[in-house]
C-alpha cells in the first residue's frame, strides 16, 4: 500500500485565497475613491448651478419685477466656477433655472480600467420668496 504525499496543496489553496482577497480589497479601494470623485463632480455641479442662478437681471429686480435671470451671466458664471475647480463641464439655462454638468478624470492605479470620466449634473433656481 503506497501513501500519498499531500504536501504543498495547502499552499496552492493560500495562494489562491491570498490573490483574490487582495483583489478583493483592490476593488473596494478603487471603488469607494470612484464614488467619492463621482460624489466631488456632483458637489461642484450643485455649487457651479447655485452661482449662476445668483446671476438676476439686477435692473428688473430693481424696477419691482419678478426676479428673472440674466441668462447668458447665469450660465458663464457657472461654467467660471467649473474651470476655477479643475473641472470641465458644461451650464445652460433653461427659463429660471440653471443647470450644471462637471465632469472629472479617473484615473485608477489599483485595477487595470484606466481613466474614466466621472459626471454629475444639478440645477438651481434663484430664490423667489420675498
């Protein structure tokens, strides 16, 4: 009767839980800076739209109308403030509101995706209660 010599195979079996679980963490690194970038992109886009609808026509508001927007003020305003963050995007505006898109560059070092563009988008309107 011959005996098997099974020396090694736990070692196979730790190799190969020892890469996945550092993929594993990989993946969960890469993602939450993912989503905390996505998350940066959607906070400039908010704040890139709250400063264009600042943007009134200040001579209407001042004669007692109805607070409007100086529409092409509102939209480079917005866009002034993305470049000023280090974000491209684009605002247009649309009635009374402004709406806002940043985009940022992702570029991941842990996993083999490269960069991508993470985007956010947000609109705001001028505060018209007196």
């Amino acid at each position: 009767m011959t005996r098997r010599d099974d020396r090694g195979q736990v070692t196979a079996f730790v190799v190969i839980i020892a890469l996945a679980l550092v993929l594993l963490l990989a993946l969960v690194l890469e993602g939450g800076a993912a989503l905390g970038a996505r998350s940066r992109a959607l906070s400039l886009a908010q704040e890139a739209a709250r400063a264009g609808a600042q943007q009134i026509d200040l001579d209407a508001y001042r004669a007692g109308d109805d607070i409007t927007l100086d529409t092409d003020a509102a939209a480079q305003a917005a866009k002034d403030f993305l470049h000023r963050s280090g974000a491209e995007g684009t605002a247009y505006v649309e009635g009374d509101t402004v709406t806002a898109t940043a985009h940022l560059n992702y570029t991941f070092s842990l996993l083999p995706l490269g960069t991508r563009t993470l985007s956010g988008t947000a609109s705001a309107s001028p505060h018209t209660d007196p």
